[in-house]
C-alpha cells in the first residue's frame, strides 16, 4: 500500500514512512491510495480480537517497495498481539446490549478512552520502526483531553521518543489532567496552554509548518491525523458488526465525534466493503459538524466549554480525509476550499457535495441538559452508568433511528474519567479501575506556556537540551 496527501502536493510514501511523519510535507493528511477489501467476513466471524486486527490492517501496513524499510508480516501480528494484551477485558472491545441499541465498549485500555486502541498499537509501530532504522522523535501533540494521556501511556520510557504534549489550561477534567501531569516517565511532558483546544491544534500545525524546526528537532505527530491511528480503529468496526449482525446485514454507528477520526474509521470501514447503514455524528453544543453535514454550513463558532470535553472542538482535523474524497482527490480543490475556511472562519459547501455526504452520514447534536438526562436514564433503567461523551451518542441515536439496521453506539470512555458530570447526572460516583486509584494524591508535573509558537518551539528545544536518557 502507498499514501497521497489530500492536498495533493507530496510524493506517495509507504506505510512505515506515513506512520512517522504523521502530517504530508504539502500539509495534507496521508490517506490511502485506494481501499482495500476486507477479507470475506465469513472467514473473519470467530476470530479472537488481535487475529481479526491483523487480517485487517495487514494490507495497509504491506508494501513491497518499502522492502526492508517496511514492517513484516510476522513482525506486525506479533506487535497486535502484545498491544491488546494490555486491556483489561478478553473482548478488547466488548459489545453488549442497551435496550433498543447496542454499546461497544472502547475503554477498557490503560487511560480508559478509546484512543489507547489505536495508541496502544501505534507506540509499538513507532519504538519497531525506530529501532530497525536508528534515530530519535519528538512528538508534539494537541489533546483536548485523552489523546494526551493516551500517547503518554503508549510512549511512556521509550528511549527514542521525546512526547511534548498541549493541552488547553482548564479544560479538561481533572482525571484527564493528572493522566497526564502525574505520569513518571521522563521523555513525557504535559503543557498547559492559555487558550483552547482549537489554539493547542493550530500550534501543533504551525510547528509542523515550520520545516526548519521540523528537521531539527525531528517533529512527529500522532494526534488522530495519523494515519496508524485512523486504520487501528477500522478493526472495531468490523468486530462489531460481526458481535450484532451473523448473517452479515447492515449495521449502523453512532459516534460521538470531535476531531473526525473515530468516525472517519467507520467510514473507512464502509469503503472497504463493510455493510454499514448509516454512520451517525454526535456532537455536543460544539455542532459544526451537525451543521456541515445537514445543510453545508461549515462556520466554526466559539468553542463553548462542555461536559464532554474531547468534543469541544470546531475544526475537526480528520474531516479534510473525507472532503478529499467526496472532491473525487483532487487534492487543488481540498486545499482552496481550507484555505477559503482558514480566511473567513467558515465556508458553504455546495449542495452536490452535501448530498454525497448524506449519502453516508446522519448527524446531531445534544446539550449538556440533554446529556445529563440520558445519564440518568440510562442509569435508572438499564442499570448502566455511561461517561457524557457517550451520553451525547446515545441520545443523538434515539433522536435519530431510523430503518431497520441494529444500531452500535460507541462508549468511547469510562465513566470515572468525568465522576462529576457523572454524579452531577445519576447521583452516583463511578469507582476508578484499580491501576488509577491512587491519581487524586500523586505529584504534578506541568509546564505552562502562552498560546504562541515560539514559546512552544522554545519549549521543545528546552526539553530535547535537557534529555538524561
Ligand atoms: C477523542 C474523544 C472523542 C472524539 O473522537 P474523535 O476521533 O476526535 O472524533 C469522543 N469521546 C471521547 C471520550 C474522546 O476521548
């Protein structure tokens, strides 16, 4: 398999290579250069969870002129393996019965998001690939909240990578925070940035943008714009659909979504011949999505501060993915119709566009009220205690079943990740899993920078000056 860029501006690379750079030179986002079959799900139905993820993701990871620069087929079943040996659950991703719906577990790595399902996965590429070629990284990330305590957990003690991760001063909870400020490995650093989550993205671009610091400190990226992230949540898609549907009918998702990337794997999923119905966005009060997808309005607003945090976002990295390909990759028209967003804060996509769109996706949005509501019920009648995030999928779902298809809902946190909002809902405290118990006592450790690109770079610098190990 080789990557293009969806701007259309960078050589075609193979899959270890895309795994490292994380963002295209042209500042695109790698994507495939087509959509490989799924095997024939009849002989995928039965497989343990690690053995489906390989079969799966085998074709995006081989490449014959990577050669020895590539990752080999043995190498990489056996890295799947050890990353889902890690979580707290057979199924890895377990899925159960909610009502009427059904809800996929994603939580049950060690940050309790669904972002160590891909994380876990793409910190074993990493350390593979740098050993086998030499050399160090630095990751620079943006997190809203679990991406950061994610990668830190993935990357944590590698002696070749260097993880500098933003995060907006503030507003994340404060579980989400410590995940990140008490860990104790030191090639991992949390910054606070004066600003929001929006803010801490664009520095992480800009620094990128900036080659000379690229080069130097040798910058690689695993916000949910690498393309490692996007192919290992594929996986659970299938897996899900092979738990609700044995005669291989269609089946819908429900996603609560931010940066795009969780969804756009569905949709991945549905390219590669899946049977998927109908891919539902769930966005909280932050709904450009809602409004790009029912009516072409892509105006980003002011971020509002949520109950769900990882969902406090207006411009959604992954969503570039999808536009170069309803454009029909034509990586030109990708990067005017950004650069016409990035001048005027906003852009009407014409209506063929939206149509095709529609063709795929549904959308909503919910308020923190609404969410807290579905917490309760969900609470009271199911005997289930779900986090806000989930909430919000949940009751985007109800609001907007329609057809026949079973319906998945991702849980894409653990409950205890948010106790506040949680107890704030359902009058019940949700106990942290073990591993985490002791979180609210440990030391912090927290830089703290303005919202600017040099004190980011000068940061950086600092820490690389400062490596003991
Ligand atoms: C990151 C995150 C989301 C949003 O996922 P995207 O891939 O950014 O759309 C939703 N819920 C939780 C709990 C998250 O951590």
């Amino acid at each position: 398999m080789r990557y293009v860029s969806t701007r259309g501006g960078s050589p075609a690379l193979g899959f270890a290579d895309v795994l490292l750079a994380g963002l295209a030179p042209d500042g695109g986002l790698y994507v495939p250069e087509s959509w490989p079959a799924l095997p024939p799900l009849e002989e995928l139905a039965g497989l343990d969870y690690p053995e489906l993820a390989f079969r799966v993701m085998w074709p995006f990871v081989q490449d014959e002129a990577e050669g020895d620069r590539g990752i080999s087929r043995e190498d990489f079943r056996s890295i799947v393996a050890e990353a889902y040996s890690v979580f707290d659950h057979p199924d890895v991703c377990p899925v159960r019965r909610l009502g009427d719906l059904w809800l996929m577990e994603l939580f049950h790595g060690p940050t309790l998001a669904f972002k160590d399902v891909a994380l876990q996965l793409v910190g074993r590429l990493f350390e593979h690939v740098l050993e086998e070629r030499g050399g160090a990284v630095t990751i620079l990330g943006a997190t809203s909240g679990d991406t950061g305590s994610a990668a830190m957990a993935a990357f944590a003690g590698l002696s070749q990578a260097e993880c500098v991760i933003l995060f907006p001063d503030g507003r994340t909870s404060e579980i989400q925070r410590r995940q990140m400020t008490t860990i104790e490995a030191a090639n991992c650093h949390a910054v606070a940035v004066g600003g929001n989550f929006d803010d801490c993205q664009d520095l992480v671009k800009q620094a990128f943008g900036d080659s000379g610091f690229r080069d130097e400190v040798s910058l690689s990226a695993v916000n949910s714009i690498n393309w490692g992230r996007v192919m290992a949540q594929v996986v659970y898609y299938v897996w899900a659909h092979l738990a609700v549907s044995p005669r291989h009918e269609p089946v819908s998702f429900c996603v609560p979504t931010g940066n795009f990337g969780n969804v756009l794997a569905g949709w991945a999923a549905k390219q590669m011949g899946l049977p998927v119905d109908r891919l539902v966005v769930a966005s909280n009060r932050n709904d450009i999505l809602t409004r790009t997808l029912n009516s072409g309005d892509m105006t980003a607003r002011e971020v509002v501060a949520t109950t769900s945090p990882s969902m406090d976002i207006q411009v959604s990295s992954n969503f570039e993915r999808l536009l170069f390909e309803v454009l029909g990759r034509d990586g030109s028209a990708v990067e005017s119709l950004l650069a016409a967003f990035r001048a005027d804060s906003g852009v009407q996509l014409p209506a063929e566009v939206v149509a095709v769109l529609r063709g795929d996706f549904d959308a909503g949005s919910l308020s923190d009220e609404e969410a807290a509501s579905v917490m309760d019920d969900v609470h009271e009648y199911q005997d289930v205690l779900v986090d806000p995030h989930t909430a919000v999928g949940l009751g985007v779902a109800l609001r907007s079943r329609s057809g026949t298809a079973p319906m998945v809902c991702l849980a894409t946190a653990h409950p205890a990740k948010f106790p506040d909002a949680v107890f704030e809902a359902t009058g019940v405290k949700p106990v942290l899993p073990e591993h985490l118990a002791g979180i609210l006592e440990r030391p912090e450790r927290v830089e703290e920078v303005p919202a600017d690109l040099g004190a980011v770079e000068g940061l950086v610098r600092r820490v690389l000056a400062a490596r003991t190990h």
